[in-house]
C-alpha cells in the first residue's frame, strides 16, 4: 500500500514539474534531462521536510491577501468575485484538512517572476532542515515580509507583530512549549475536579452533593465559585433542566396515538443522551484518575478533562434537548417552557404556555426539519417526524383505502360529527342521506399538518368520504372491502411520490364507482330528467292534457276532492300522452295530492304534483331541493292555468264574434272591442312570462347543469353543487326570489309576490267579461224571444208590442241573465258580490256596472305590470331585463319605479284626505251648494 502511495506521488510531482518547467529547443536531451532531474529531487526534499511556514495558518487571511492581489492587478473585479467563489468552494469540502496550505502554496506561485533554471536553484541540504531554519528563497514572500521576522534574524517591534497586515507570525520553537501559570485548583471551592465528579448525576437530572436541584425546573449552583467557571455551569445547567422535564413527558401517559408516539422517539433521544453521558463519565473517571497519578502536572493538565471540555461536547446534545424540549412543552395543555431559560440569583426558572396535538404537533416539528436555519437542527427534527407521523399514516391509510375513521383521540384533520335530531327538524336540507354525506364528517383545516397542502387535505377527504357513503348510503360494501385489499400501501413519511401517486390513483378510482352506481344504479341522472318533465312543465303534451282533463274538476271548492279521483284523472293523462314511455319507476314516483286546505280555496289553489325521491339519490336532490321544484311547479301550473283560462274565454269571444254578438253589436260591440284589446295583452303577457321561464331560465339552467355533470373528472360535490346552482338559477331568474327589506324599513314585495297579483287580476277579468259575455247571451235571448212573439202575434192579427214589453224592451231580465251562460252575472265565479248584482239589477245597471269593473280591471292591470317593468328594467341579470323589453316592446306601458309610484299613492292618500277634511269643515245646512256641484264631488270622490 505504501509503494502505491509513493508511486502515485512521485507521478504527481513529475506531472507538475513537467508542466512548470519550460522547453528549451536549443538546448540537449541530456541537459533537459538534468534539469528535471534536479527540479523533481527538490520538489521531493520539499515534501519530506517537516519544516512549517514562520507565520500563523489563517485560510481567511490568506484568501484576503489573494484577492487583494487580484484587484492591484486587474481593474475588473471578475477575477476577484470569482476567487471569492471558488474560496467558498473550497471550504465547503470536508474532505480537505490543508486549506490554508493549498492558498499559501497558490500564493507563493503566484510570485514566480522567473522560470526555475538550474543555476538559480540552491538545493537545501537535509541538515537545515532538521535544523529547523527558514528556507530562503529568491523570490519574495509577503507571508514573512512585514511578519516581525529578518533574514538575519534580528526582530522588529512588537507593535508591528501583533498588528501586521501579512499575519502574525509563530513564537519561537523554544517558547512554545511554556504557558504562564494557571492558578491551582486548591484556591476554588468547591474545586473543579469535585464538580467533575458531580456533573454526570447533574447532565441525569439526579441532585449532587455540589449541584443539587431546588425543583424540577431550577438547580442551586455555588456562590463561592468564580463569574468564569458560573458562566460554563450555567451552559451545562440547561441540558441538564432540559432532560429532568423531557424525562417526566416521556414517563406520563396522557394523550393520543400522535403524542404517544412523540414520546418513543423522544425517549430513543433519551437513550442517545444517556449514552454520551455514559461516554463522558468514563472520560472524567480516567482523567480524574490520570491527574492523581500523574507526577507532573503539566502531563495531567494535557490529558485533564475540564468543565470547557465538557461544554463542548454538550453542545449538539444540547441543541438537541432545546428542540425536543420545545416540541414537547407544545404537545401538553400546560407545561414548563423549559427551552426560556431565564437566570435570577443563579437559578433557572421557566414560564408557561399552551398546547399542540395531531396534525398540529406534526407541523410544528416540520416546520424545524424544513425552515430551520441550522443543519443539525434540521437533521434533528427530520429524524424525530420520522417517527411521531407513524399513527398519521396509518389513520391516513384507513381513510383512503377502508373509508374507515381510526382516530379515537381526535388527531387527524377529518372528524366525526354527530347528527342531532334538532338540526334535521331546523333544517330540512340535513334530512336523509344528505346528512350522511354533508354532515357526518367534517374536515378540520386547524388540524391539517403542514407536510400535506390544502388541496391535497381536501382530496384526501372527499376520498374517505366517497368511500364511506359508498359502503353505507349506496350498500356496496362488498367493493369497497375488495378495493382495499387490492390497492392498500403502506406510507410512510418521507416516500412523497408514492404517497401522491397512490392518494391520485385512490382518488380517481373512488370517484369513478361512486359516480356509476348514482348513475347507472340509482338512476340519479333519469330522475333529474322526470323532475324537468313533469315538474317543470318539459313535457307539453302531458301538461296540456292534464290541464284539459282536471280543469273542471279544480273548479269545485277544495274541501269537495277525492285523491283518488286526482290520481285516476294523472293517470289518464299519462296514458294519453307520449309519457307512458318513460321507465316504470320514474311513472311509479310521480303523484298527485293536495296541499293543506284554507276556507274558500278552490281545487287550482292545493292541487300539485309530486315527485318522489327515495335515498341515496336524495344527497343530490335534497329534501330543501323537493321544495323548490315543488315552488317552480306551483308557480308555474298557476300560469298555465291563467294561460288556458284567458285562451277558453278568448275562443268564446271569437266563436261568438260571428254569431250572437254580432246581433247585440249595437249595444255592447265598443265593449267588446275594448275586451279583446285587454285579453290580447293578458295572453302575449303570459305567453311572453312563460316562455322566459320554461325557455330562458329553465332550458339555459339545464344546459349548465349537463356541462357540469358530465365532466370527466366530476365528483359527487360537483353534482350537488351544480344542481343547488341549477335551483337557485331557476327560482332567481324566474322571478321567484324572496321578499326584500326596503331602505325604509317596510318589506317590499318581491317578483313572485306580484306576479301573483297580476295573475289574479286576470282572472278577475275573465270572470268579468264572461259575465259580459252572459249578459250579451241574455240580450241575444230577449231580442229573440220578443222578435218571436212579434211574429206570433201579427200573425194572429193583434199588435207585436203591448204595454207589457216596454220593460223587456229596456234590458233584459236577471233570469235571462242566469240563463245566458255557465259564468253568468249571479255565477259562482262572477266578479262581483251578490249585494252589487241585486242592486244593479233592482237599478237597471248591470251594463254600466260590468263597465266600471272591466275598465278598473284593466287600469289595475296596466299599472302593476308598469310596475313590474320598472323593477325588471333594474335588475343586474341581462336575461330579467330582456324579459321587460319583451314584454313592453312597442312601449305601451311606461315603467314605473315601485319607489315613485309609492310617492305617487302617498300623494293621492293625502289629497283625498284634505278633500275630506274640507268637505267636514262646511256647515250641514250650507245652502250654497249645488246638486250637481254635489254630484261631481261624489263622482270625484
């Protein structure tokens, strides 16, 4: 191995001569020859001399000395900055001891002003060298110029040593060896030797005749001992603190599986202390043994062990025990901050501080293994997360592959929550499965430790998640028992890749079952489909039908209906219409009831469809979700109501326009004209409010709806998101949305509320003009029967009209009015009360009456829509203001804020109320007053 060795260096020194040395092409083989002889032998005498350099070793000196030189030379600092690199480079190997060496010797080269020839070369004979002198050379050496040290061997002040610029040089070989007197341990009490004896029961925690412990978070030391020697028991004093409470964590048992594991790794820490504690004993014992044997003592001293000694071999097992001792104080609700270390009167006393647990605890350390600025503490904290993120990985490993929760301690950042009885009751919406999914679990962001990010935590959840309801909510245990034998990992901390390709592969293959069985199994995607049908209105001629079948049968009074006569009349419509193609257990789900009777409803205030939704679909379509199509539905069967109701008396009015109200035309054909005009406007009214809603709100919702449920990565979060977003666009932008507070504080009405109004206002109408409608009946009637009796009697040869038909002559009989049509004057739905009717016809005024009704009516009509305009002409949707223009697009109305028309209303309340006041202020008997000025202010009023 030697002869290996001294090869291998003389191939490197004849490698470097070779390329120092120049070539001379003037000159012989056999001198060349020489020449490298004689430069490699003085190479080699170089490196067996044990001579060292005159002046101090200092690697940053010498780096110092270099650059310096670099920047005299070049006025670029390139050179510089990149020795600076390169220096940094340097000192970060730890494979080489010699750095001051190699930048002395790079420094003596670079002042090789001459090639090296042989007659300016002094060989240095082996003698000098044993000698010890300083090898002269012809070249300068600026580590010994300025040093203090002459060729000749004379020195310069000691001033000038002790403050050169090239370093300070070495003393003498001859004073080397001599120290100045150390003061004996005899003068100190109690004696360094005696504390040495004690200091391994002090760095156990174990009290000691010199170094006994107050409590457990304080240690008495000697007050007779020197500032110095105090200095150096206070720095072992603190490791010594530190392990008495890391020792008393490490002994109790309270806390979960994450603390319990903190404290085996910490107690393996413990035994690695002990252990150099043990190492370091037996050191004092030899030294203390080596000093009382010893005849010299200044042979003792070079093998003593000293408190300085000690300190410094603490020192990593101190920075140790300050990282476990502040992870620990955080695991505990209430602890000692034993790493605060505060010094009062010699004493070491600590404060108090809250507790970390689970995800928390493990963040904390990491944030040691991955911030830390020190290496070893970084080392440190990645060695001890190691252990103590074991029960978090297997919690983890459970989640994702078992669907099961194993945490009995609440560490993990995923918890159970308890479903009580009282939120189901409050909230519809936690009803049935949706519970289950929504509630049953929850995901602690507090509690998600810092080696998982946000997203990752969230996957995590909506996998275990997944998991669980499919086991329990859809009954596929069998699956899920089969996927977690197949796909279960063990993870471990530290395997990122592992660990997120198999979170990922978890994740998509979980979402994928789940979101076929709610597909293909529960059929969730057909029953959305039905609820749009059948709720929504999709399917016309299922709808259309309905309404024709039920329409008499609604009009009866609602306490008068059967169910089961609603469900035989469902179920002929079914049949009828191309809805008896769909599958049997979406027809098996739809049924018709009542809701809950109020005195005087008719049949179209409770009837109502139902759609039925059995769990795990229910997740989805919640019970909160049943409402609201059971609201669009309600909304919307209303308007179909209205819609056939205007177009029955509308086919009425046009069949009769060509028949018997031709022949009253005289008498109420401007009537009638005005009749049609405001039946026009009620149907391109409601035509133009059902289309936006079954058209721009119902379809366009729908179309949303499919783009997000038939993504591919779409999980069952996503359905029920988009389907929430679905409903609440459809009962937004229907003009369904809740009643509003105004600025004044009164509750303003909303869009479904006057919706509402205008509805009913058109029914009113139609009653009215079916009442106009009987009463020209009964006029076609009377003019029959009389021109029937003229004939009868002319042709008996009598006169056609007596005395007696002076009356019929005038207007028709209540009778004829009864008789006139099915909503007559006196009918169930006429519009007005039976006290109005008797004394319109006890004054001959029925015309009149029906008049004033229909134009009040229609004014009523005008103004709310004109109201409803002005709100719609505000609304921040585009769609809600395209309705207004729609509806108003030849500008017949004029839009009215429902601010101003208040103002308005206001305005008339207090003019009227002034009017009366006027009016009671005048004297009864007030002969100045006019019958007919009396008259005009009745009419006026």
């Amino acid at each position: 191995m030697s002869d290996d060795r001294a090869r291998r260096i003389d191939d490197a020194l004849a490698s470097l001569v070779d390329s120092i040395i120049p070539t001379d092409p003037h000159e012989d083989e056999a001198t060349a020859d020489d020449r490298h002889d004689r430069a490699l032998d003085l190479a080699r005498d170089s490196l067996e001399s044990t001579i060292a350099p005159s002046i101090v070793s200092n690697a940053n000196h010498a780096s110092d000395l270099i650059k310096k030189k670099l920047i005299q030379e070049s006025s670029s600092p390139d050179k510089a900055i990149r020795f600076s690199n390169l220096y940094s480079r340097l000192l970060a190997q730890p494979v080489l001891s010699q750095k001051w060496a190699i930048l002395y010797l790079l420094q003596k080269l670079s002042h090789i002003e001459t090639p090296l020839e042989s007659q300016d070369h002094q060989r240095v004979s082996n003698t000098s060298i044993r000698g010890g002198r300083d090898i002269l050379h012809t070249s300068r050496d600026p580590f010994l110029a300025g040093s203090g040290i002459q060729r000749n061997g004379e020195s310069q002040p000691a001033f000038e040593e002790a403050f050169s610029t090239h370093g300070l040089p070495k003393m003498p070989a001859k004073d080397r060896g001599q120290r100045p007197e150390q003061p004996t341990d005899r003068e100190i009490s109690p004696s360094e030797n005696a504390i040495l004896h004690d200091l391994p029961y002090t760095l156990q925690g174990l009290s000691s005749t010199n170094l006994p412990f107050a409590s457990i978070s304080s240690l008495t030391l000697p007050q007779s001992l020197p500032p110095p020697m105090i200095s150096l028991l206070h720095a072992l004093a603190e490791p010594s603190l530190l392990y008495r409470g890391i020792a008393a964590f490490v002994q109790s048992s309270e806390g979960g599986l994450i603390g319990q594991s903190l404290r085996s790794a910490v107690s393996g820490e413990l035994r690695s202390y002990l252990g150099l504690v043990a190492a370091l004993e037996a050191e004092i014992r030899r030294s203390l043994k080596a000093v009382d044997a010893s005849v010299s003592s200044q042979d003792a001293r070079k093998a003593a062990v000293t408190l300085k000694r000690c300190v410094i071999w603490t020192r990593e097992a101190t920075m140790g025990l300050r990282l476990m001792s502040l992870v620990v104080e955080e695991s505990k609700s209430t602890t000692l901050r034993l790493h605060n270390i505060i010094t009062v009167n010699c004493k070491i006393v600590a404060n108090d501080t809250e507790g970390k647990q689970g995800g928390q605890l493990i963040s904390l350390i990491h944030g040691f293994s991955s911030s830390h600025g020190d290496p070893f503490v970084g080392v440190f904290a990645e060695r001890l997360i190691a252990h103590v993120t074991r029960p978090f990985y297997d919690m983890l490993r459970h989640w994702i592959y078992d669907g099961e929760l194993s945490d009995p301690f609440l560490e993990f950042f995923v918890s159970e929550q308890p479903v009580k009885e009282e939120d189901t009751r409050s909230d519809p919406r936690k009803a049935g499965a949706t519970s289950v999914w929504e509630d049953k679990y929850k995901l602690n962001e507090e509690m998600i430790p810092s080696i998982v990010t946000q997203d990752f935590a969230k996957k995590v959840f909506l996998i275990g998640k997944s998991l669980n309801f499919i086991r329990y909510g859809c009954g596929d245990s069998g699956w899920v028992e089969g996927y977690s034998k197949e796909a279960s990992k063990e993870l471990r901390y530290g395997d990122t890749a592992t660990l997120e390709t198999s979170i990922d592969e978890a994740y998509k293959t979980t979402m994928a079952r789940l979101i076929h069985l709610m597909a293909d199994k529960f059929k969730l995607f057909d029953h959305l489909t039905a609820l749009k049908k059948y709720l929504l209105l999709g399917q016309g001629d299922f709808i259309a039908l309905l309404m024709e079948t039920l329409s008499s049968y609604l009009d009866r009074p609602a306490n008068t209906l059967l169910r089961h006569n609603l469900t035989a009349q469902l179920e002929h419509a079914i049949v009828g219409s191309n809805a008896q193609f769909d599958s049997p257990d979406v027809l098996r789900r739809l049924d018709a009831r009542l809701l809950e009777l109020s005195h005087g409803e008719t049949g179209w205030d409770v009837f109502t469809l139902e759609y039925k939704i059995h769990a795990p679909v229910d997740v989805v379509i919640t019970p909160w979700g049943s409402k609201q199509y059971l609201k669009v539905f309600n909304f919307l069967w209303r308007v179909k109501r209205v819609e056939f109701a205007l177009g029955t008396t509308w086919r009425r009015c046009m069949t009769g326009a060509r028949g018997v109200l031709a022949s009253v035309a005289d008498k109420v054909g401007a009537d009638w004209k005005i009749a049609r005009c405001c039946i026009a406007e009620m149907i391109h009214f409601v035509c133009q409010l059902q289309y936006y809603i079954l058209f721009e709100v119902i379809e366009s919702s729908w179309d949303t709806l499919q783009l997000a449920i038939n993504k591919p990565e779409c999980t069952l979060d996503d359905l029920i998101e988009a389907h929430k977003k679905y409903l609440v666009a459809i009962t937004h932008k229907g003009l369904l949305g809740s009643v509003k507070a105004s600025s004044s504080g009164n509750r303003e009405d909303g869009f479904l509320s006057q919706l509402h109004e205008i509805l009913k206002i058109m029914l009113a109408y139609k009653d009215a003009v079916d009442g106009l409608y009987s009463f020209s009946v009964a006029e076609f009637t009377r003019r029959q029967e009389l021109s029937a009796k003229i004939e009868t009697r002319t042709a008996q040869g009598k006169w056609g009209i007596t005395e007696n038909d002076d009356d019929d002559l005038r207007s028709p009989s209540p009778a004829n009015i009864s008789r006139g049509g099915r909503n007559g004057l006196g009918g169930a739905d006429s519009p007005f009360l039976p006290s109005e009717i008797t004394s319109a016809n006890s004054e001959g005024q029925m015309l009149p009456a029906l008049k004033q009704r229909l134009q009040q009516l229609s004014t009523d009509f005008k103004a709310r829509v004109s109201v409803l305009l002005g709100d719609l002409a505000y609304q921040p949707n585009v769609d809600m203001r395209f309705l207004g223009v729609v509806m108003n697009f030849n500008d017949v109305y004029q839009p009215v804020r429902r601010k101003k028309r208040e103002k308005e209303r206001k305005d008339e309340r207090k003019d009227d109320k002034d009017k009366g006041t006027e009016k009671k202020a005048k004297p009864k008997g007030s002969s100045d007053m006019k019958s007919g000025e009396g008259k005009d202010a009745s009419e006026a009023h």
